[in-house]
C-alpha cells in the first residue's frame, strides 16, 4: 500500500487541523493507521492510532484519528494547536497483532509526512 499524507501548513496556536492519509494500491481497509510525528532534532513519536476494523474514530485527548475505509482515506484531527505540535507529521499503515502501535517496526509502509507549524 503507497500512503500519501496532506493537509499540514502554517498554524496559529489554538487553531485546529485535519490531515488527510490517502491509500493506494490495496484497500486501505486491510491495515491499522497509525500516525506520527517528528519535531527536528527529535525522534520520531507516535501520536495515536485506529485499528481497521471496529470503530472509524478514536480519540486521545485533543487527537481524533478516524478513517473511511470506502474513501481509503485516514484523517487526523489536532484541536487547540500548541507550538510544541510543531512537526512532520506521518501516517503509517500496520497489519501487526497489536493494532495500536507505537512501535515504528510494526508498520509496513509509511506516507511521506506532512509539515505542521504552528506559530505562537
């Protein structure tokens, strides 16, 4: 599956942002969605997850992970951006026994990333 993250940019804290994972080449209904992020000088960090099967949204606190498995599309929600949100922001396809994943090795394909700034 080839993953394809949009919908970062120039932020204002408090904003809120919808990023966008677009699948193609196999349904995207067959893999847990992580996504990721990556602040410069840091290593990468994982943000949160939606298993691909059950419910179509989870939520942690102010991320909204959900997907449309009909669209082939995973989306990422981030509510009161802060500064320290900052970063690119990756999303990663899994077919691991552990569908809520932070672990980088467990995702077999990975979107290129998308940048997020957000200014004071």
């Amino acid at each position: 599956v080839q993953l394809q993250a949009s919908g970062g940019g120039l932020m204002q804290a408090g904003d809120s942002l919808k990023l966008s994972c677009l699948a193609s080449g196999r349904p995207l209904s067959n893999y847990h969605i992580g996504w990721f992020r990556q602040a410069p000088g840091s290593e990468r960090e994982f943000v949160t997850a939606i298993r691909r099967s059950g419910s179509n949204t989870h939520v942690k606190g102010r991320f909204t992970v959900s997907r449309s498995n009909s669209k082939n599309v995973a989306y990422l929600q981030v509510s009161s951006l802060k500064p320290e949100d900052t970063a690119v922001y990756y999303c990663a396809a899994s077919t691991s026994v552990r569908y809520y994943s932070g672990i980088p090795d467990d995702y077999v394909s990975w979107g290129q990333g998308t940048q997020v700034t957000v200014s004071s």
